[in-house]
C-alpha cells in the first residue's frame, strides 16, 4: 500500500513572499469606495431577483447607480495626480 503524502509544506514553503506589498495595499485602499459602490449596487440588484422591481427598488438601483459612477469617477481623477499611478 502506497501512502499519499501531501505536498503542504512546498505549498506553504513561500507564503511570506506571497504577501501583498505596500503599494498593492494602497491600491486596494484607493479603490475601496468603488468596491463599496459596486457591492451596494449588487445588492440592490440581487434584492430584485426573486420579484418584480417596485418603485423603490428602482430608485434603489439608480442610486446605487450613480454612487457607482460617482465613485469611479472620483478614482479616475485621483490616479492622474498619484505619482506612478495611471498614464
């Protein structure tokens, strides 16, 4: 009988490397208030799935919509004056 072994410790081996650095933490900080937006959008949106939308849950969505919007926007104008972000 041949014994499985598993591979754990190879696998674990460099785990300190996969680490996000700094700068890809101040990226996923940056980019927060469009997570936010969208997850809120989703919610909205998956709110409607199982009924048919009332007029609140329009509103609902075209809100969240626009906060979506609003919030890329403001992340679209933000990386033109970080140093080494955007084009």
């Amino acid at each position: 009988m041949s014994h499985i072994v598993t591979v754990q410790d190879v696998v674990t081996a460099f785990a300190d490397f996969i680490e996000p650095t700094n700068a890809e933490l101040d990226a996923i900080d940056r980019e927060m208030p469009v997570i936010v937006a969208d997850i809120d959008l989703l919610d909205a949106q998956i709110i409607t799935l199982d009924r048919t939308p009332s007029e609140l849950d329009a509103r609902r969505i075209r809100r969240a919509r626009r906060r979506v919007l609003a919030a890329r926007r403001t992340l679209a104008n933000t990386a033109k004056q970080v140093p080494g972000v955007g084009a």
